[in-house]
C-alpha cells in the first residue's frame, strides 16, 4: 500500500476560512483512505480538506509544494501527474471489473 504525490504544480490562490493560501499545488492519493488520511494526519493537513471523500478513484488532497515536500519525507511515493492519471484509470476499471464479476454472468 503506497500514499503518491504527484507533480503537477499549478500555481493558484485557494480560500481558506478569513484567509487564502497561494502557492503550487499537487496532488497526494493513496491506495487506501485510511492510508491517504494517516498521511495527512502526518503532514499536517485537516481531513476536512480531502477531496472527493466517498470516490475510491478520485480521493485526494490537494497540496502544496512544502505539505508535498513533507508527504515525500514521511515516504510518499513521487509520480508523474500522467502516471498518476495512469494510475486512476487503472483503479477505475478495476473497480469496474469488480462489480461485474459480484453481479455474476448475464443471462
């Protein structure tokens, strides 16, 4: 079981509360929430913040290049943002695959 980082580094200003945060951001998923939550615990980060939280293929946080920095630290594995979009697409059809094989065969 891995936590990712990607690379993707978009500079944007995000709100949060009275405040914003502007910086580059990326994006850090995992192969498992409990996982992807352990590091944001680690890192520092509120799991208020996690994105798309009921979405086994779309779950992540978005970080910033230090939080991204400190996710790598604690053994988040650095990714291309391509490979990490590889990556979804491989956990979407293996989900996909997953609920074909529960309904059994057509008939």
């Amino acid at each position: 079981m891995t936590v990712y980082v990607d690379d993707m580094f978009r500079k944007a200003t995000v709100p949060n509360g009275a405040r914003s945060v502007t910086g580059e951001w990326c994006h850090m998923q995992a192969d498992t929430r409990e996982e992807l939550d352990a590091m944001a615990d680690m890192i520092g980060l509120r799991r208020a913040w996690i994105q798309y939280p009921d979405d086994d293929v779309k779950r992540h946080y978005d970080v910033t290049r230090p939080r991204r920095a400190a996710a790598v630290a604690a053994g988040a594995v650095e990714v291309g943002m391509l490979d990490l979009a590889r990556m979804r697409a491989k956990w979407r059809a293996e989900r996909r695959a997953a609920r074909s094989s529960e309904r059994g065969p057509d008939v």
